[in-house]
C-alpha cells in the first residue's frame, strides 16, 4: 500500500506538450515540474516508453512522477513516435530512429529555460532498455539513470529466446504490442488529425512476430541495442533493479561486473513492477531511494550513494509452490561489489542411483537416458511474472515424471544461494536438433517441489548463439548450462534437486521432433554459488515502506481478472494452457475516458504429436468518451511442423459500430536450428 506523503514544492503539470525531434516528428510528453522551476531551473528526470501516457501507464505515472516532481524534479513522461499523442509509426523495438528521438528529445529538454540542463533517465522494461541504448549514446546533458527490469543483451536475456530456444512470450509479446499498436491517439489533444493518425498507424505498425521469427539466432538485428557490445560507451551512473520473480534479473549483475563507473544493483523478490508497487512483497520505498540517487547525480550533494554496497538483494526463505505469493519471507543481504569475493563454489555431482553428491563423493560413470512427452512445462508458469495472477511456476512434481532427476540427501545445515548456478553436462542426443531443460527446485520434507531457478539451451548453440551448428546423433558433447541468478536459503531437513527434460513448453518451443538424450553420471555436475550468511547484514539500512502521490481520480466499472487453466482431453489426447488477462474496465474521471482491455491465450499440443504445439492470443481494447467509441480485435496464431513456422493474424478496428480496418497476415519462416 502507498503512503501518500506531502510535497515540499508545489507542482506545474502539463497534460500534453509536443517536443520536436527527428524527422520532423513532434513527441507527445506530459509534464510535472515544482513551481518554482518557472524562476529557479531544476534537473529533469525522462522516461520514455510507448504504453500511452494518457490512459496505459498513467497509475503509475501519477504515483511516481508527481512524487519526485514534488520533491524538487522536472519529470517529463515521454510516448514514443508512434504511440499515445506522438505523431508517426511504431514499427519495432528500440529502432535507432526511437534511440535519436530519445537524444533529440533530451537536448530539447535541457535548453527549456525551467531545467538546469542536467537530465536522468529512468523506465522500466521497455524504458529500462532504451535508457541503457541512449546512455550508450552519450548525449551530453543526460548524467544518470535508473533501469529497472531490462537487460543488456537482447538476444541471449530478453522477452524472445533463451539459450537459444525460442520463449513462449515471444508470441504473447507480440501480440500485446500488435494490440496497443491499433490505438489512436486521444482527440481531445490532437484535435481532429486523430483519425488520421490512427489509420497511418493501423496501417503502418501491423504485426512484429515474423519479423522477430526471421531472426532466430543471435545476428546484427539482435546485437542492436545490446549494450553488453561495448559495456565501456556507458560512461554514467547506473541504478539496475529487478526482481527475481521478473524475467530481467541476469542483467543487474552483468551490468554490476561489466560497467566502469558509479553503478549499484537491487534486486528484491518482485515481479515485473516498480519496486514501490512490488509484488510479490515486501514493496520498499524505492521513491526514497530514487531520490537519493538523484540528489547525488543531478544536484551533486554528497550524500554517499557511491559508497554503499554495490548489490542489494532478497534472499528469499523456502517457500511452498505456490502458482501466486502476497509476500516472500526472507531478508536482505548486501555485497560490497560484484563478483563477490564473498561467494564460494560448491561441486555437485550427478551421481548413480539418481544421486546429487559432493564431487569428492562420486562413484561410477553410467549413462542415462531422458526423453520427455510434448506436454511437459505446463505447470512452468511465465517466463516473466507480472505477479497479478497465477504465473510462478506450480509443483515441480508435475513435471518431474517425465524428467531425469538427482536429489541430494536432506540437508544437515541451511545453505544458501546467491549468484547463477551452473550445469555441465555430459551429453548426447539422437537428434540433431535438440534442447534441455535444466530446473533447480527446493524440495520441502513433504515432498513439495519449489523450482528455485532454471536455465535452456538450445544444443545447436551450444559453441555459438550467431553460428548454430547440428548435433551429430549419438555423440557425446560437454556443454554447459547457465541458470538464472537467485537468491535462495535451502534449510535444514530440505533437499537440493536438479531435474533435466528435453521440452518445457509453453516457456519454451519444442525442438523439431521428439528427442531423446543421453547424460552420463560421474561426469556431470551442478556448481552452486555458495555465501555465507554475515552479521553485517542485520545492519543494513532499511528500505522503507513504499511512498508516493495519490494515484488518479478513476471509477472501476468492471474488476480485473487473471485465470490460469490447465485441461486435458484424455479421449483426444490434447493438453492447453488457457491464461486469461482481462484488464476490467476503468473510468478515469479527470479526463473522462473509459478504458477496457482483456487478453486470452492458448497453448495447445497433441501427445505424442511435436508438430501439433501451437499457441495463440486475442486481445480486445476499447476507449469512449460521450460518443466517441473506439475498440480493436487482434487475433496471433503461431504453428510449427519439423521444418518451418506458420503465423496468422487478423486484425479489426470500429469507430462506433463501423468497421473502419481489416486486415489478415499469413507468413512462413523456415526453422533455422530451433
């Protein structure tokens, strides 16, 4: 819950304000600014993201951006060409067209004569990602950011693969923004070119997925945008912050051991959120932590930000499977730098008799064979949990039959966990095309499965993501498998068990066709970061309960809803995962725009059948105010056989009950070693 607190400036808000850019462009930006800028000049804080500042982000935005406003920030909330008010198409993440907005944008805001000429970045995924791109621009006036839940690397950590594999949000991904993509801009701050803009968006925007399929290794489309290319072009502090119930946790640390200048990591047990609305809990007041960063960077006032612990984490307690958690119990640890000298190795054996052992205590070499049914990984939940619904993974018991697994005696003393556990495997595939699915769990006294931390690899990729090359069936291989990053107390009386499988699906695509792979005991082993728990860490300053500015004026119509089904057909033999993301409808009454989005999507495999795996997603979006009404239907489906995949998508929009837009995609793309 936010504590709405006072403000030490009184606030200037501008709704809508057009800032030219590249192209000729204008950006739509909305902005607080105290008062007394219009006499005294302050710093600025950007964020810049396409979620429609009118209706998509503006909770948050109001909590967020008027709180530091308040506190002595010019904060400037900006939608990208091609979204909300912003004149011009969206046709993809992160184009170098959106990075030279972002550049243009920020020298227009360092010359307004109420900013001091000092600028921060801060965002969130989308923002999170174009903040770390521009940083690497180095654009003058901009002297920090915050990224939070983003990466440095878009092909080997982001929303599309892992390892190689191809995620199942890729296709979910896609279809949010093949879905916001169809809105237009708000009238009442365009005026009567709305219409205008919204049929140059209808038609220029359309859908990314095949675009995104046509690039299925790690190629220049890719490495665009990924600042691990040349960590040394960022030359500006950097807060990274993530959760490990998010998708984006892996960066915060490469970012910590790669980058040269002031930085410093948080990363607490949310999803994908702000820390200061963070699920699952505690929320901290990270407002109050944004401050402090900002005082330091764009004031200059010596208050010893650079001085504190480079990584601060949650280490979560043991916790049951549960698909959904209000709170994780734990505590937070702190490492002065990163890498640790704090964190030590343990060696694990994968050992005969399906046993996890201490290297020392391996005995004889035997093969072991693993060849998982289609269906696996429906209890994997999201690849990033945005914690409004049942999306963490379930019990890992329901996949661990069609797993090889090795578990550990129950532990004599607690352990804990702080970095990325490795695998090395010594391994073989009768195919040549072939994934593995490596999940490190908890396991609980009475059996209860908590997956922990996982990791995929696509064994094509195993020497190189930009040059895949076939596995020769039946030969042995050593690769390695690296696992997210965790934080993690296992205590007394608990076990350790790693599981192996060859599908995760949906969190992952299936390989080609069924596989089966062979994995030696004696030879394989789990490298396990272990750290000591420290006094030193019972002296850590709090965090605080989360603060910040009342959120807007809005009447709920209809309430959210977010369901997570599994069904069987046991006469046809058919497994699916239904999610469904209704947003409920919202009335925001300051700027009286009602506003409704819901979401359904399917997984669906055949048993037995690999070309069978098919997902797809609907999504349904409408806006009215009086008798302005304006809904659209987006409709993705991706297929598969051995050698190629099938996209389909429609899309439909109305003024009112006219059909002003209809349009259909059919693409084929050839599979490329996936």
């Amino acid at each position: 819950m936010i504590t709405v607190t006072e403000y030490e400036h009184d606030i200037i808000e501008e709704a809508n304000v057009f800032i030219p850019v590249t192209d000729g462009l204008h950006l739509a930006a909305r902005i607080w600014r105290p008062k007394c800028s219009e006499t005294k000049p302050v710093p600025a804080i950007l964020e810049y993201v396409p979620y429609r500042k009118r209706f998509g982000t503006v909770v948050r935005d109001e909590i967020t951006h008027r709180f530091l406003a308040g506190h002595g920030y010019a904060c400037i909330r900006l939608d990208v060409r091609g979204s909300g008010e912003s004149e011009g198409v969206l046709k993809d993440e992160y184009l170098q067209s959106e990075l030279d907005d972002g550049v243009a944008a920020i020298h227009w805001i360092a010359n307004q004569p109420w900013c001091d000429g000092n600028i921060g970045m801060m965002g969130i995924s989308w923002g999170g990602f174009n903040g770390l791109q521009i940083a690497a621009l180095q654009p003058e006036p901009l002297k920090a950011i915050v990224t939070v839940s983003s990466t440095d690397d878009r092909y080997a950590d982001d929303i599309h693969h892992m390892g190689g594999t191809l995620l199942g949000d890729n296709l979910s991904w896609s279809a949010v923004m093949f879905s916001y993509n169809t809105m237009p801009p708000d009238p009442a701050l365009v005026g009567d070119r709305w219409r205008d803009m919204w049929h140059e968006r209808l038609e220029g925007s359309g859908l990314w997925l095949t675009k995104w399929l046509n690039h299925q290794r790690r190629d220049e489309y890719w490495r665009h945008g990924s600042v691990c290319e040349d960590y040394d072009a960022i030359r500006i502090p950097v807060f990274a912050v993530s959760g490990w119930a998010d998708g984006y946790t892996n960066s915060v640390f490469r970012l910590m051991e790669n980058l040269k200048g002031p930085r410093k990591g948080l990363v607490g047990p949310w999803g994908h959120t702000y820390p200061h609305l963070g699920q699952p809990g505690p929320a901290i007041d990270f407002l109050g932590q944004l401050l402090r960063w900002w005082d330091r960077w764009l004031k200059e006032k010596p208050n010893g930000v650079e001085s504190e612990p480079q990584i601060r984490a949650w280490m979560q307690n043991s916790a049951p499977p549960n698909t959904h958690y209000e709170t994780r119990d734990g505590r937070w640890i702190a490492e002065q730098e990163w890498p640790s000298s704090n964190i030590d190795y343990r060696t694990y054996a994968l050992d005969t008799g399906r046993h996890l052992t201490p290297d020392a205590d391996a005995t004889d070499i035997h093969e072991l064979k693993v060849s998982s049914p289609v269906n696996l990984g429906l209890y994997a939940g999201k690849w990033c949990s945005y914690a409004t619904g049942p999306d963490l993974a379930g019990d890992q018991r329901m996949e661990d039959g069609g797993s090889l697994v090795f578990q550990t005696d129950p532990l004599d003393a607690p352990l804990e966990v702080l970095g990325a556990p490795e695998v090395e495997l010594e391994i073989a595939s009768d195919q040549p095309v072939s994934m593995v699915a490596v999940r490190l769990s908890d396991m609980r006294p009475d059996h209860q499965l908590t997956r922990v931390t996982y990791g995929l690899l696509n064994l094509t990729h195993r020497n190189s993501a930009r040059h895949p090359e076939p596995l020769e069936p039946g030969r042995r291989y050593r690769v390695r498998v690296p696992l997210n990053f965790i934080a993690q107390r296992f205590p007394a009386g608990h076990r350790l068990r790693i599981s192996i499988s060859t599908v995760y699906w949906p969190l992952a695509w299936p390989s080609p066709e069924s596989t089966r792979l062979s994995v030696w005991t004696g030879l394989s082993r789990l490298y396990l970061p272990f750290r000591e728990a420290r006094q030193s860490d019972t002296r850590l300053l709090d965090l605080g309960e989360p603060r910040g500015a009342a959120p807007p004026d809005s009447t709920m119509i209809k309430p959210s809803r977010n369901d997570w089904r599994i069904g069987y057909d046991l006469a046809g033999g058919d497994a699916q995962l239904e999610v469904i993301d209704d947003r409920g409808t919202v009335r925001l009454n300051d700027i009286d725009l009602t506003v409704s989005a819901s979401a359904k999507e399917l997984y669906k495999v055949t048993t037995g059948d690999f070309s069978s795996v098919r997902a797809e997603a609907e999504w349904e979006r409408k806006l009215s105010r009086d008798d302005w009404k304006i809904s659209t239907y987006t409709r993705t489906r991706l297929e598969a056989d051995t050698q190629k995949f099938y996209v389909t998508a429609e899309l439909d929009a109305f003024e009112g009950e006219t059909r002003i837009a209809c349009k259909s995609w059919h693409d084929v793309v050839e599979r490329d070693f996936l």
